[in-house]
C-alpha cells in the first residue's frame, strides 16, 4: 500500500499494489523476533525494503486511489472475526481457570475456589465474558441488518472492551495456576503472549475509544478535533 497521488482528497491518496517476491526490487531483511521468540521460530511479521520495484498497472489491486477504502473494507469485518476468537479464549482460559480453583488443593480439603478473591475472579470473568459475547451478537446482527458503515459504533466498541476482558481473563487463570500457568503444560502462557497484540493491531485501544467518544459527543453537539 503506498501512496500515489499525494494531491488527491485525504482518502483516495493510496493504492494497494500487488508486488511478486520475485521482483528485482524487493528485498527481504528479516522475520522480526517478538516476546523472545526469533523470527526463524514463531510467526511473524518480516521487515522487508522496496527499492525501485517496477511492476504494471494490472498489478493494482482495484482502482487507483481505492487502498483506504479496501482496508476499511478488511478492517470492520476483520475486528469482528477478532471478536468472535477472543470469546473463544476467554471461555477456554476460565475453564481452566475454574478446574484449577476446584482441584488444586491448598490443604486438604481446601482447593483454591474456597478463596473469596479467587470466587471473585470467576465470578468477574463470567459477567465479563457474557457481556463480550453479547456485545460482539449486537455487532454481528446490525452488520447483517444495517450494513458495515453502521455498526462502526458498536464494531469500535467490541474492538477495545473484548480485548481488554480477554487479557484480565487469561491473567486471572495465569494466576489461579501460579508458576505452571506460566509454562507450556497450559496454553495460558501462549495466550497472554500471542494475545497482548489485541489492544495494537487493528486500532489501538486509544483510537477506538477516542473514536466512540467523538460519535456520542456529536449527537449532544459536541465537535471534538482529532
């Protein structure tokens, strides 16, 4: 994706452009190392250079000038889909959460669910969780109701409050199960690690949030400036 014409209105500045890796012009540097894992052992993203990459204008993915509005297209689906995944480890990380609260003894005869702040932690997660779900439905039917362009709101809203219950989740289960919730005999360590990108990638937290504010500002005439 780059921008092609500069002069044109602020969202129709970028095309989207199919680059063979074959082509002379790029080259690739590195897969990127995340959470220490190296780039050659875990999926990544790779940092790659263009240099004088030449390829024919059948190579634009649709109309030049479309680059914004084909990822906007992606995106608000792409969110959803995020959404309905992140529902799903939730509801794995809190059944192991509760199976290690009824199981794991501290004493015999007292499994960690016998602690109140342990009980809180379940009791938080499942409203948390059923919220999300719920949140994430409503989104779901005014897309197939309404359309894309106005569910925003609500795609926004699952965006951030999904993410954010998803993470408390997998950390109460991490904690339920103390030292081994931080190795790979549990998923939960492989969760938190993979996961934590939920609140960046596809807008951080902040840009939806400032996003959701704005919209509900304006009904009550309010202009906030970006």
């Amino acid at each position: 994706m780059a921008v092609t014409n500069p002069k044109a209105p602020r969202h129709e500045r970028a095309s989207q452009i199919i680059v063979p890796l074959s082509n002379p012009g790029f080259k690739f540097v590195r897969n990127i190392s995340m959470g220490g894992h190296t780039g050659e052992d875990y999926s990544s993203h790779a940092e790659v250079v263009y240099e004088n990459c030449r390829v024919p204008r059948t190579n634009l993915l649709g109309p030049e000038g479309a680059g914004f509005l084909i990822a906007q297209e992606r995106l608000g689906p792409g969110r959803i889909h995020h959404c309905m995944r992140w529902v799903g480890i939730c509801e794995r990380s809190f059944e192991l959460m509760c199976h290690q609260a009824a199981t794991r003894e501290l004493q015999p005869g007292k499994p960690l669910g016998t602690r109140q702040i342990v009980q809180a932690w379940i009791a938080e997660s499942r409203a948390e969780i059923n919220a999300a779900r719920l949140m994430v439905l409503e989104a779901a039917w005014k897309i197939d109701h309404e359309g894309l362009y106005n569910a925003r709101q609500e795609i926004s809203c699952i965006k951030f409050y999904v993410a954010g219950v998803m993470l408390r989740v997998i950390d109460r289960a991490i904690q339920v199960h103390g030292a081994l919730g931080l190795t790979d005999d549990t998923p939960l360590a492989t969760f938190l690690h993979n996961e934590r990108g939920a609140r960046i990638y596809d807008g951080a937290d902040e840009v939806h949030k400032m996003v959701v504010a704005k919209r509900e500002l304006k009904r009550h005439g309010i202009k906030v400036s970006s």
